[in-house]
C-alpha cells in the first residue's frame, strides 16, 4: 500500500464501511484501485449499473472481475461475461478458470459449450441475444452481465446484437459496460439510464502507463510533440516542422522539386517513388533493440506485409532470443500443436512459422489459424516474442500489450481505397504501448515517409476519444421474435428504446419509456378496480359520462333546448348506473376511486402515444417496411381480432440468425434443397455466409455436381424475388449469394486433403477455417428448423466438414 493522506485515510475508512464488499475484494488483488475503477465498483455495490469508459491497458476488466466476486458472494447468484470475438472469449474463460475452478465457469461460443450451467459464463455477444429471444432457463438467477468492448456496438454488421441485449435484459439485472474512450460516453450512458435505470457513467481519459509519441526519421527518433520548456503539450515538434518544410532534404539528400503528384488529404502529402533515409525492418527492429524498446508491436495493414515482415527478419539473421528461451518457446509449441497431423502442420508452414517465433518474431492476423494465433499470443504474453507484425484486429480486446508500438502507415486500405486511419483508430493501436507494472512509459513510433505532414499528426495523436454512433436496424428475425413475444404494437415502443432512435430524437425515448411504465399502472388500477359482480370499467364509464355532461351543463350558458337535451341524456345514463350490476357492491367507492386514476392516466397515456406517433424516427420506420414484406410472404398475418402474430413459417423463421435469414427460411420453406446431399448442403451455405470481394463478380466459378447447379439457380432466383420485394417497400436489399468457395466447401466435405482445398482457393488457413465455421453455425440453424430428413443430411454435412484443423485447437 502506497503512503495515503489524512483526507484519503478517512475515504478509505468511510468506504470500509459503507462498501464493506469492496473493501474485501480489494485485500484480495496486489495492487491499489484507481479512483475510476474504485468509483465504478463502488455503484456496482450499490445496485447501479455501470459504463466505464477508459483507455486501452487502463485497468476496466477489474470492474468486471468485482461484478463477478460480487455475483459469487451472493447464493446462487449468476453472472454472464460477453465479448465480440471467441478469441477474447476464450482468454477470459481460461482466466475465471484459473481463478474461481472449472467446475464454476462456462463458456458458450456457438462452437463451443462448456458447463453452460456454470454461475460464471463466458459467451459471444450473439449467444446471450439468441438466449433472450428463446427465453432460456439459464437466464434464472442472473445478477450482472459484463458487456466488454460495447463500443463494438457501433459495428454495421453485428452491433445491433448489443442493443437487443441492453434492451432485452430483465430489468433487475446490473449492467456492466467497458467502453474505450468514446467522446460521447455521457450520451451512451444517458441512455443506458433511460433504457436500464440507475447507471453510473465512469470516464477516465488517463493512461495508466504515460505514452511517449515519436517519429522515426532516418536513424533518429523525434519527438512527436515539443518537449522542452513549459512548452503546451500538443505544440508539434519544431525539428519535425522544418523536416516537413524541406521535404526531406536533411534526411534523403534530394530536392522534391519537380515531383508530381497532388495532396489527397490525409497524413501524408504527396510523396515521390523514393523514400530517402527510410529504415527497412531488420534495422528498425535492431535499433528498437538498442533503445530498450522491445518487446514491440508493428502494426502493418496488410497481412501479407505481416508475413513478409517475418520472412525479411529471417533472412536478415536476426536473432532476438537466448537459447533457453527458444527451448521453453520450442517445447510450449510442440506442447500446443500435438494434436494436428503432420500433413496439415506441412500445408500451414510450420517449420517457418516455428523458426521465426524462436527467434522471436511473429506475425498475428485473421488470415492465420485461431490455435496459431493463439499460441503467438500466449507466447507474447510470456515476454518470449519479442517482435509481432499486425493487423488492426490485434487492437481489438486480446490482451498484448508491448513497451512499444510502430505505424508504418497512418493510412489502410478500407476495402474500396487508401483512407487515413481514424483518431479512434489511433488510439486504439497506440493503446497497446506500456505495459502496466513494468513500463516506466509507453512508446509509439510512426515511421517516416516524404510528405508527412506534423501538424495533422499531431492532430491526429492529440485526440484522445471518438464517438460512438449505433448501427442498429430491425432484421427480419428480429421482427419475427419480438412481435411474437410483445405483439407489433408493443415492439415499435421497444424499437423505441434502442440507441440508434435515442440519437436519432432523444426525447422518444425518455417518452417510451414513461408509456411501457404507465402501461404496466394501468393494468394494476385495473386489478385493483375489478369487481366480482361485473365489469367495473364499464360501470366507471357511465359515472365518467354522467360527470362530463353535468360540467358540460355548467360550463357557459347553454339555451333550453340544449339544457333539456343534457338532462335527457344524464336521467338516462343514471338509470343504466342503477341497472348495472357493480351499483351494489359495497366496495363501489373504492373501486371508483382506482377507475378515476386508471382513466386519468389513460388520457396522460394516450396522449403519450399521440407524441410518439407523430415523433417516431427511422427505426420505427424501417420495422414497419419489415413487417410489411414479412406479412406479404406469409410469415406474419393477422388473426380474427386483426392482431398481428407470426405464422408456421415465421416461428421457422425465429430460429435463423444471419444477413440472409429471410432467403434461408424461404428456400427451407419451397424445398429447394431437398435433393441436396450434405457435401452439397455445405456447399450451399457457404455459398450464403461467405461475402464476395469486388474483383469475385462476374466470374463464372466451377460448381459441384450432384443438383447443386440447379439448387443455387432457384435459390439465386429466389433471393431476386425477394431483393425486388424488398426494394418495393424502400429497404435496401441484400447482396447475391456468391458460389465462389461452394467448390472447396464441397471437396471439403467430400475429405478432400486441407493442401488440395486450398491450393484451389485463395483462401488464407485462418479465412477457410473461420468460414468453415459460420457454415457450421447455419446448418446447425437448419438442422433444427428443416424437416427431419434436410434436418439430418445438414447434421451429416456439420459431421463431414468438423474435422482437421477446423477442430483443432490448441491444447493447454
């Protein structure tokens, strides 16, 4: 414990007291708590929700470990542990393990199910959605669900999965959200608390670990920022300016007159062909080296720059390894690989691969294998490698921090074209320089290029944060569950809740919100006005028209007729009052005075309701268009009552979860692929999960045999049938299912040698097994929805292509 002051000692004191748990959970971990991980484990005790928000390394995961020692003090009490990705899954499964037993902790990742009954349960973020939906058992006594990396709700594919969970939640169940620094946390927590309840918003913009920015430039590292004198933080360094100012004469030895070219924005202005004094990697790693700023992360955007990295430091001969750490590094692989067979481990390159990480350099991207990936990442954390070159999706929650971090580039290729890297993007890559308890400091360093421009860099590097927009949008799916369990009425005030209509008109929700809380007095008055000797509401009615016409009497000067016809009117609702049966009850008064509140808030709510109608955004919008196409194809109808409920084919539909759910559900309904074996069925579904790149269209592609030709015909017109659909009612459609891999799906499941598959593809290992795997989630959907003999083939088709290192994992 560090030396406290007065004023602290007596904090410290006071929280002992009142946060007795807290108190107790901090005796159990080696270090102090900083005030934001203490402020928001403190309101965890108290009952609130929280959002933290907080830099990469800045410590949020201990406000998670306090959710789960404040779940396991409680009896029975259970808490759910959701990430974005089953890498980070899996390391935080093993590290509750390791902490609380096997027997105490669960993981569920769609491939995966290991003690699902466990009070501690690690899973993707797309489990517990479906969950919900299908109202599981396992839901029963949950008390906290830790939602880390929530910022990824921002994701166009798959963030909407995060606001189903926020909104679907029971509402006893404490919310635990880890954000990065996002610049609109205050507004996320805003409505976290308009959507959840109490939620306290923790916002902490201080590294734990302070972050020196640098620029390589030829042998030398500058300075980002200027650092001498009480000169202002972000004051870019003068010797970069004047750099930038010559073009790099002082460090290529060439004039850049004449150069063409023009600026197209971004971090670098526009550069020649040469780049005069720029460091290849061999030296850049050797001089990292010998500033004592390895181990080190360089982020390459480009996965075959990352293993082109690897291959030049190996044939340069560098060697950043002592022999008993290439013995540990050589017996933890064999010791994780024993399970994969020779000729897989010769067709992934493994003698390289092990040869570069004994001499302490890796690479780690999504064209890798998952146990591959995932041995270089324990490696790393054993301070074994000293060098690993990335992609971006190394930023993404796998904990690897490093002393250092190098840029290459401050620009990636996005898909489409070359753009900057966003400040949030930065922010993230750099957050994985310092290692907290062993860094004095963390160090980024962007390497030079002729035409860099400082001052956008500093720029760049100065902001700290960047905004967190929603993606969510109302799938077919989605619509299908929640007017099935809520009715379409009540799911439009649900859709109301969700952020992306939050940022769209803020007041909406605050307004659904009161009007689902009136609605649930309502039917409480209701209760409480009932009658056993008949319908009190009705009887209440005629006292509330008796009263409305004698104010009417009252009010101006109305003439005789107009009296007389009042008079009329008031006798003979008095004589059905008599009449009614509830006139006798000699509990009349009291249930009088329930049904004036009931029709008092009745006329507050649906005054509500009026406001929301004429308020109601895009997201409402969007359902309706939804439920529109939805009722067309017959997935939805409306009963004799002109409700709206779901039909055989859209309870079908509620157990299929993808981009292509309605295409799926409406080839599973017109049989299309009856005649299909399950090599052929494989060859399907990958031909609807995987998702074609640009220069994929218009090739004509080798298909398989055996009906598949015509099976992906009828369903290619199908899913026209359904584009035109959608774009009748203003939705904007859907991309056509690509055959491009059916072929090595088909020869895949056929046992066709890993090699052979892939040499026929241009797939990566890592791309062909992550594939492999969402085929494997789809036809599990189909087995359970399709008739019993489809049902089967797509067992047999899971079965035939589960093997090899597709299952392959690493063993610990």
């Amino acid at each position: 414990m560090t030396s406290l002051s007065p004023s602290e000692r007596y904090a410290l004191s006071r929280q002992q007291r009142t946060q007795p748990r807290l108190a107790d959970f901090q005796a159990t971990i080696r270090f102090d708590l900083d005030p934001f991980q203490r402020a928001a484990c403190g309101a965890l005790e108290e009952g609130r929700s929280v959002l933290v928000a907080a830099p990469t390394g800045a410590g949020k995961t201990i406000v998670a470990e306090f959710a789960v020692y404040l779940a396991m003090q409680e009896a029975q009490s259970k808490v759910f542990y959701t990430t974005p990705i089953k890498a980070l899954s899996n390391q935080k499964y093993q590290e509750f393990v390791d902490a609380w037993g096997a027997d105490q902790v669960g993981l569920l990742t769609g491939d995966t199910n290991i003690n699902a009954n466990a009070r501690i349960v690690v899973m993707t973020t797309e489990v517990l959605r479906n969950m919900l939906y299908a109202d599981s058992p396992l839901l029963d006594r949950l008390a906290y669900v830790v939602m880390d990396e929530v910022h990824y709700l921002a994701d166009r594919f798959r963030g909407a999965v995060w606001e189903e969970v926020i909104i679907h939640l029971p509402e006893a169940v404490r919310l635990v959200s880890l954000s990065a620094t996002v610049s609109n946390a205050e507004e996320f927590g805003d409505w976290l608390q308009a959507v959840r309840g109490d939620t306290d918003v923790i916002v902490s913009e201080e590294r734990p670990v302070p972050l020196e920015q640098h620029v390589l430039v030829r042998q030398k590292l500058v300075d980002l920022f200027d650092s001498s004198g009480q000169a202002a933080t972000h004051r870019v360094n003068p010797e970069l300016k004047q750099l930038a100012r010559t073009a790099g004469r002082s460090i290529g030895g060439r004039s850049q007159r004449g150069r063409r070219g023009s600026d197209r924005g971004g971090y670098h202005r526009a550069r020649s062909a040469e780049q005069g004094g720029r460091m290849d990697r061999p030296e850049l790693i050797a001089m990292l080296q010998q500033k004592h700023l390895l181990p080190a992360i360089v982020f390459i955007f480009s996965r075959n720059g990352c293993d082109q990295a690897v291959r030049q430091l190996l044939r340069s001969g560098i060697r950043l390894t002592e022999a008993h750490e290439r013995e540990e590094i050589r017996k933890i692989v064999e010791a994780r690989v024993r399970t994969f067979r020779d000729e897989d481990l010769a067709v992934l390159g493994y003698w390289d691969w092990l040869e570069g990480l004994q001499r302490g350099v890796a690479a780690h991207h999504a064209g890798m294998l998952p146990a591959f990936k995932e041995v270089v990442e324990e490696l790393f954390q054993q301070k074994l490698l000293k060098v690993v070159f990335a992609t971006e999706t190394l930023a993404l929650g796998v904990n690897m921090p490093a002393r250092s971090v190098v840029l290459e580039k401050l620009e990636k290729f996005n898909g489409e074209a070359r753009v900057p890297i966003t400040p949030g993007e930065y922010t993230q890559l750099t957050g994985r320089a310092g290692r907290r308890g062993i860094d004095v400091e963390g160090h980024s360093v962007i390497q030079w290029v002729d035409g860099l421009d400082p001052e956008a860099v500093a720029a760049l590097a100065s902001r700290r944060s960047y905004p967190m927009n929603s993606s969510f949008k109302p799938t077919y799916n989605m619509a299908v569950n929640l007017i099935d369990q809520f009715g379409r009425e009540r799911t439009r005030q649900i859709l109301e809740l969700s952020f992306a209509q939050f940022q769209a008109d803020r007041a909406v929700v605050d307004l659904a919100r009161t009007l689902r809380k009136q609605e649930e007095s309502l039917a409480g008055y209701e209760q409480a006005m009932r009658c056993h000797l008949g319908d009190f509401g009705e009887y209440a009615g005629i006292r509330r028209g008796i009263a409305e016409l004698e104010r009417k009497q009252a009010k101006g000067n109305p003439t005789h007729a107009q009296r007389e016809r009042i008079q009329r009117e008031i006798g003979g609702l008095r004589k059905q009052l008599r009449a009614h049966p509830c006139h006798g009850c000699a509990e009349r008064e009291a249930h009088a005075r329930w049904a004036e509140r009931w029709w008092r808030l009745r006329r507050e709510h649906d005054q509500l309701q009026s406001q929301i109608r004429t308020r109601t955004g895009q997201v409402a919008k969007r359902f309706d268009r939804v439920s529109e196409v939805l009722e067309q194809l017959g997935y939805l109808e409306r009963d004799a009552n002109g409700v709206v409920v779901s039909t055989a084919a859209g309870r079908v539909l509620k157990r299929i979860y993808g981009e292509r759910d309605l295409l799926v559900a409406e080839c599973l309904r017109r049989g299309l692929w009856s005649g299909l074996d399950a090599p052929g069925l494989a060859a399907m579904a990958a031909s609807l999960v995987y998702e074609p790149r640009r220069d994929d269209r218009g090739i004509e592609y080798r298909l398989p045999r055996a009906g598949f030709r015509e099976a992906f015909e009828r369903t290619t017109d199908v899913w026209a049938e359904l584009d035109d659909l959608e774009r009748d009612h203003r939705l904007s459609g859907s991309e056509q299912p690509s055959p491009a891999l059916a072929q090595a799906m088909h020869a895949w499941a056929r046992g066709v040698p890993l090699g052979q598959v892939l040499s026929d593809t241009e797939l990566a290992a890592g791309d062909f097994v992550r594939l492999t795997k969402q085929v494997i989630d789809l036809l599990d959907q189909v087995s359970i929805v399709a008739d019993a003999e489809l049902g089967t083939r797509a067992r047999d088709a899971i079965d035939a292509i589960r093997r090899g290192v597709v299952v392959d994992t690493v063993v610990t």
